[in-house]
C-alpha cells in the first residue's frame, strides 16, 4: 500500500491508503448517487483521474447530471478527460467478450498515462452486476488480479454491488476479495474492513504524526541556528573585528605606554570574546550538565537570566541533584525550563518568577509560575502553532510526561510533569548513571 492517505468522499469511511480495493452493496439508485458523487468530487478536487463504469439502475446520461450538479466545473472535467463515464460493456468487454489479461493490461496503461500526465493517480468505479453465474469464477479471477495489480499503485478502486442480484455465496466471495466491504442498513452505513487495512491505516497515521513532529524539530533547529548565526555576527564578529582594528592600532604606536594602554583595551575585548563565545556554546549544549547536573546547571542559567533581563528569580529545586535523573530527563527538563524564561522574557512583562521542582518515588513536577500579563490558556492548549510551547510539550512527551498551562489577567503557570516508575526512569542513587 501507499503511504498516503487519500479522502474518499464516504463519510463513513473517510481517508484509505493509495492501493485500497473495496466494495460497496446498494439496493437502488439513490444508493449509489449517495456514495460515488462524493466519491468522484473528491477525486478531482484531489487531481486524480476518475474512470465511472456505469450499469442499469444508472446510465451514462444520469451519471453526467448528478455529477453536473454537484461539480461546477464537471463540463470542463468531462471535456478534458478528468473524469470518463462509460458504460460497463466499453470498459469490461471487448466484442461482447471479457478478459482477465486485457482488462488489467487496460488498467495499468490508465495509471501509467495518468501519472505521465500529471494527475496525482487514479480513482475508479465499476458497477459489478453485469457477471452471469457462468462467468463470475473469471470475474472473480480478475478481482484477484486487480488486487495485486493496485496493492503498491497510486490507485483507489471501489466496485458496487446490487444487493437483490447476487446470492448470499456470492456475497460472502465479493467480501473476500476486496479489503473491505460497506453497505447502507436501516437508514446506516456499516463497514467491515479487514485487520491488514486496518494496521496500514495505523501506521501510515503514525508515520504522518511522525513526519509531522521531524518537520518541528527541524524547524526548531533551523531558529535556533538563525539565532546563533546573528548573534555570532552581532557580538562575537564586532568583537573580533574590535580586537582586528586593535591589532593594527598597536602595530603603529609609538610609544611604550600608549602600548600598553592599547594592549590593555585588546585583553578586555579578548576576555569578552571568550565569554561570549563561551555563552553560545552553553546555549548549545550546557556542559554544566555533565559535570554536575541539572540542579547546578538551572543554578547558573538562573544567575545568569537575572542579570540579562533584570527579572526577580525564586528558585527551589528538590530532586534535581547530579545523580538521581538520567541525562535524556536532565537535558528535557533543562530547556523546557529555558523555553519557560524566554517566553517570560519575550511576552509577559513580568517582574518576579518562581521555580519549584518536587520529587517523589514516581513522578517528577517542576512549576514556573510568573506575575506577567498572561494570556488565552485555551487557545494555547490547542495551539499546535506557537513553536516554543509546541517544542516544550514535545519534549515532555518524549519522556513520557505532560505541559500544562494555566493564566488569568495576571500571572501564568506552566507545570511539567514527567512520570518516574512507568518510564523506567526511576532515580538512580549512582552519581552520574544513566
């Protein structure tokens, strides 16, 4: 199968993988209008090429109608070929004579012209009523085929079957043959798919949550990189440059005290080179964190926030000690706790912040609590836009633990929580194990 879902206009079935082969059974026209004019509206809303096989209850002409209503531009699809509605006997047969060989020969140059063409894939209808008792074993024989054919194409076919015309052997045969089958009851759609379908579906959902979340970090990453590209060029290269002009300046003096005087400015500029480079490279990775852990390192961060955004810090911290956290936590708490401050710093105009971490034998919680302006706690528990709250929870799930904020007119709390025991994370009494 694909990897990528495609909407199927069925409400009751919502979006299969590219290589889905199905089946629906109807009882009158109004049934099958139901379920293919969303069917096919979607497909050409999705670049797809369609091909509609029609059969008694529906012709060519009523097919062409319905979907004129309910396609504004149908007359220019028809036109261009988007979509075909041809009557079964033109697409199954050839001189009143059907073939497995030559239908599916037909169906694979269909999807290869399509794709040549430029549509996104294919997407078909074929009303299966037409099969006699003699040839359904070669009928049956093609939907195997079919099957395989599309399994790891870009293709969705549904095939519609009457209800009153076909046995309940038969009905049991179409089920099998096709991943799943769906059909309208009392007024319902049921579906019954098959557990292959269903685990395609589950992985490809996983894998689009996880492109999803790399497209984040990757993002993430990217700012992060932009930031430091400026503020290399912003402070550290004025710095050097400083230090450059420097040089020169020294090479041309004259005398030994004005020497002096100048090799004096240029170790001043060199220490605050040093520094700041040195605070770059905390902001990549804090080494502090290896050597002593967590609660050493938030130790200096905090020191440090004071003094660059002149904020009041209360910090207080309970089981952050060097050897009780493995690194994965100590690194994920660290910059959810730095992604906490920035935001402090950046949004709320808050004069006071309070850091409370607390431990027990199965959890860890570390509360951020500042006197800022606040903001729409709602809005922001299901924002998946703001990045710096998005990384902050991202990286409490990866360790298995929560983000939760709260705000009023003033003041915002933000209260990571991450499990202990259920993790494996259970604090070690080894200094330094992970």
């Amino acid at each position: 199968m694909g990897t990528e879902l495609r909407d199927t206009g069925i409400s009751a079935v919502g979006a299969l993988p590219w290589g889905t082969h199905f089946c629906h059974f109807y009882e009158t026209k109004e049934d099958l209008l139901d379920i293919l004019i969303p069917y096919f509206k979607v497909g050409l809303e999705g670049n797809e090429l369609c091909i509609w096989a029609v059969l008694d209850p529906l012709n060519e002409e009523e097919a062409t109608n319905a979907l004129r209503r309910a396609v504004s531009d149908a007359d220019q699809r028809l036109a261009a070929g988007d979509i075909q509605v041809v009557p079964y006997s033109q697409w199954y047969l050839k001189d009143s004579t059907f073939s497995v060989q030559r239908l599916i020969s037909t169906l694979r140059a269909k999807l290869t012209q399509a794709l040549a063409r430029g549509y996104a894939g294919i997407r078909i209808n074929g009303n299966e009523a037409w099969p006699t008792k003699t040839e359904w074993k070669e009928f049956s024989q093609y939907e195997q085929e079919l099957d395989r054919l599309i399994s790891h194409e870009r293709a969705l076919v549904l095939c519609s079957y009457p209800l009153d015309a076909i046995s309940a052997a038969r009905t049991f045969d179409v089920a099998r043959i096709h991943q799943f089958a769906i059909a309208r009851r009392r007024g319902h759609w049921e579906l019954v798919e098959t557990p292959e379908l269903r685990q395609a579906k589950e992985e490809i959902e996983r894998e689009a949550t996880r492109r999803l979340l790399l497209e984040r970090v990757l993002s993430a990453q990217e700012e992060e990189r932009r930031r430091i590209a400026r503020e290399l060029h912003d402070e550290a290269g004025q710095l050097l440059t400083s230090l450059l002009v420097g040089l020169r300046s020294l090479e041309d003096s004259r005398n030994i005290a004005d020497a002096k005087a100048k090799g004096h400015r240029l170790r001043e500029i060199t220490a605050q080179a040093i520094d700041e480079v040195g605070r770059l490279a905390r902001g990549l990775h804090p080494t502090v964190l290896d050597d002593h852990g967590l609660g050493v390192a938030l130790s200096r961060y905090v020191a440090e926030y004071i003094k660059t955004h002149n904020i009041s810090v209360d910090l207080k911290l309970n089981g952050l000690d060097s050897g009780n956290l493995p690194s994965a936590v100590q690194i994920g708490l660290y910059r959810i706790v730095q992604e906490a401050l920035t935001n402090v710093a950046r949004h709320s105009g808050a004069k006071k912040v309070s850091i409370k971490s607390a431990c027990s034998a199965t959890a860890l919680e570390v509360a951020i609590v500042d006197d800022g302006c606040g903001f729409d706690a709602k809005a922001v528990a299901v924002s998946s836009h703001r990045l710096g709250i998005q990384s902050m929870r991202e990286r409490a799930a990866m360790l298995g633990g929560t983000v939760s904020f709260a705000s009023q007119r003033r003041g915002t709390k933000v209260l990571v929580r991450v499990p202990l025991a259920s993790q494996d994370l259970q604090p070690r009494m080894e200094r330094g194990s992970t």
